[in-house]
C-alpha cells in the first residue's frame, strides 16, 4: 500500500512521514507533496491508497483536492488535518469524504 501526506508545510509533511511507523500498518511507500497540484500529479501515477490532506494550502486547497479524489479514486482513505475551528469548512471536507465525525 502506497500514502500520500499534503501539507504545505514542510515541518508537518516530515513529522508525520517520519513519526508514523508506517511499515507495520503495511505501507511500503509514502509520499509528500506541498499542495493539491502536486498532490493530484501524483494521484496519476501512483497507486495511492491512503491520503492525509491539510486544508488551506496554496494553488489547489485541501477541499478541492478531497472533492476531485472522492470522484477520480473512490477507494482512496482520506484523512483531513487542519487547525480550523470553521464549522462550514468542515462540514464541506466531511461531506466530500463520506466521513463519519470529526
């Protein structure tokens, strides 16, 4: 299996890549990417099969990210982080990602 963490932050992209034991939940591969651009590039190429998203990030935001990946890969998990405390934002990004609570 394949994750994929978006952040525009670098020092959050890193921690989480790094302080997950990504190996013992089965993941042979994670990938990085700075915002939803890149992150749909490698949508493409890539057999992607657990994504982590922030929200507000430059070029393509994390919600529009989450709404093109709910059409192009249904399979794809997403979990969304972000530090909003906006309601409408959240239950925009719930919505796109059938998710259950927040």
């Amino acid at each position: 299996m394949k994750a994929l963490i978006v952040d525009d932050e670098m020092l959050v992209r890193k921690g989480l890549s790094m302080s997950i034991d990504w190996h013992s939940l089965g993941f042979d591969r994670v990938y990085e990417a700075s915002n939803g651009e890149e992150a749909l590039k490698l949508l493409r190429t890539e057999d992607i099969t657990f994504m982590m998203t922030d929200i507000v990030m430059p070029k393509v935001d994390g919600l529009e990210l989450i709404k093109s990946t709910s059409k192009l890969y249904p399979e794809i998990k997403t979990v969304v982080l972000s530090c909003l405390n906006d309601g409408e934002v959240i239950r925009e990004a719930m919505k796109f990602n059938r998710a259950l609570d927040f």
